[in-house]
C-alpha cells in the first residue's frame, strides 16, 4: 500500500485516461454516462455497470460482483487504485495505474468491502475492457431442468470464457436464462450458431436479440453469496417473496430485488436471516446496502484497532519523509 499526506498532491492519483493500457481514473461519484463519454470515442467500455444512474461508489458498496464479472471478475479485480479518505480526513493512495505491481496484503479488496468503517472512496482507477462494437442478448425459455442443463452446456465448455454474463432471471413467476455476447460484429453469427446448438441440445427456446442496448438491472436489495450449483434453486425457492432475482451463475452469487415500502429493510432482514443458516455452512455470506453493517465481535474489535493503529502510523511515518520517498 502507498499511503501519502494529502498535502502532496502529486502523490495522490490524478484523473487520466490512458487509452494504450485501458485504464481510468475518475471520481467515486461518477456515473455510467460520465464512464462512457471519456471511453466510447477510444473503443473502449467499463462493463460492470448494474445502474446507469447510480454513482459508481453506490454500486460498488451495493454489491461485490456485476452480471459481468462471469467473463471479468468482481469489482475488485478490476479496480487498479484508489484515493480514499480515511476516517482522519487524510486522503491515503491504495494501489497503482496497473493490474498488479506488488505482493502481499489486497488493501484495495479489503476496504472496498469494508463499508464505512474505515473511510470512503475518492477517486477510483478502472480497468477498461475493448469495446467490439457489437452486443446481443440471449434468452433462454423452458422448464428448470432444461434451464439447469443449458447453463451446465454453457458453462462447461471451451465458449465459456466468451460469455460476458450467464444469468438465471427470475420475475412475476417466470423463470429464464440470459446470456449476453460482446464482440466483433463479424463474429456475431458464429455466436448465434453456437446458442442454436444449446438450445436444440437442451430443448429450451431461444430468442436473440442483436444489437441490444445492455440495461443494468439496478441497484440488488439483497445480495446473497453462495454456491453456483445452488444458484437456480435458491432463486426459485425465494421468487414468491422478491420482485425480480438475477442468479449470476458462474460466481454463485443471486441479487435480489424487492419491492419498495417502508417496512423494506425489515423484509430484507428477515430474508437474510432465512438464508444466512444456509450461506455460511456453504462458506457464503449475504450483504445490502439498506442495513447498517453488524457490529463487530470482541476478538473483531481488537483486530480492527490494531489495523486503525497502524493505518496511522504509516500515514505518520509518510508525512516525516522526504518528498521523492514512498513508503511501502
């Protein structure tokens, strides 16, 4: 971790783009449409996006993974750097312009996924992906067992790595798997002959759209982490109580979306509480952005202030030294 005083600017990241190594440095409150603005004319694109509204530092607090995250991983893989605020008010750099630059403790998946506890984020450097110029949506319709057996042909194969997101919808009791294509239009229609060939393998009917705009599902209620084998059952067995659930299978992980009232978070509470038994023997874990974070245990309390502890010394310890020197 590089940690400098905020009186050295020059220390912190600055905002840039660099078009050669696809990366990005903006606000925390930025929001798809300020992403895309900077990156479209250079062909690129930032597609972990689940709202196109929403500030970036919400979806990210939101959730741990985007539809995706299937073919590019989670929001931390693909988070080079941070400016963050400490509780202090100090501003700390996390972090680097590039993928991976040192061994040891992941500062950034650590306070990405730490709430509020130990500051906010300012800035954030992105890892921008090629934009091929053409996207398609896939949609697959039949019973649950043919849907479980079209996920399986699709991931289980060499294609799976071609797939940006592989999800199972759930919504007013119907039930579907979607698969989104990104890629260079000249190749569209040996993606299109491949879904073909799913589909008459698992008999299940396809629908293709090309051309499609994709539309970010908003903002998840409830994100439940667990297994990808459990994926579709977990989102069948909850469908009667949540308006919509998108199962991104190839992470195990089910957002969920309720409807909006009042009582919203008590429902939500008490769905985590149904579904936590479960997740936690399976080693998940379950998160929303609607609840304040659990109080940590007494053997969490002490670790978190020997890591308080420390942040500040180092911060301390960087403020002391010369202007050209970093501390590790």
């Amino acid at each position: 971790m590089n940690v400098f005083p905020p009186m050295e600017n020059e220390r912190l990241f600055v905002p840039f783009l660099d078009e050669v190594d696809g990366t990005l440095c903006l606000p925390a409150s930025a929001t798809a449409a300020d992403i895309h603005s900077q990156v479209r004319a250079h062909r690129l694109r930032f597609p972990l996006l689940l709202d196109e509204a929403k500030p970036l530092r919400e979806q990210i607090a939101a959730a741990t993974h985007a539809p995706a995250s299937c073919r590019f991983g989670p929001y931390c893989d693909n988070i080079l750097g941070m400016n963050w605020r400490l509780p202090s008010g100090r501003i700390a750099r996390i972090g680097e312009r590039v993928v991976k630059t040192t061994t040891g403790y992941d500062w950034l998946r650590f306070l990405l996924h730490s709430g509020s506890r130990f500051g906010e984020p300012v800035d954030y450097v992105l890892r921008l992906r090629p934009d091929c110029g053409f996207t398609a949506i896939a949609v697959f319709d039949g019973s649950p067992n043919a849907l479980q057996a079209c996920v399986s042909k699709l991931l289980h194969s060499g294609w799976m790595h071609w797939w940006d997101a592989v999800d199972f919808i759930t919504e007013g009791g119907i039930s579907s798997v979607r698969v989104t294509i990104h890629c260079v239009p000249e190749e569209a229609p040996i993606f299109a002959q491949q879904l073909d060939h799913v589909a008459t393998a698992t008999s299940t009917q396809l629908t293709l759209q090309n051309h499609a705009p994709t539309a970010p599902d908003g903002l998840p209620d409830l994100v439940l982490k667990t297994t990808p084998d459990r994926v579709m059952s977990l989102a069948i067995e909850l469908a009667p109580e949540v308006v919509r659930s998108i199962g991104l299978y190839y992470n195990g992980v089910l957002h969920l979306h309720l409807s909006p009232g009042e009582d919203r978070a008590e429902r939500i509470h008490a769905l985590a509480q149904k579904v936590a038994p479960e997740l936690h023997a399976l080693g998940g874990d379950w998160h929303s952005h609607w609840l304040p974070s659990i109080p940590p245990n007494l053997t969490e309390s002490a670790w978190i202030q020997t890591l308080e502890e420390a942040i500040h010394s180092t911060i301390a310890f960087a403020s002391l030294q010369l202007p050209a020197a970093r501390v590790p």
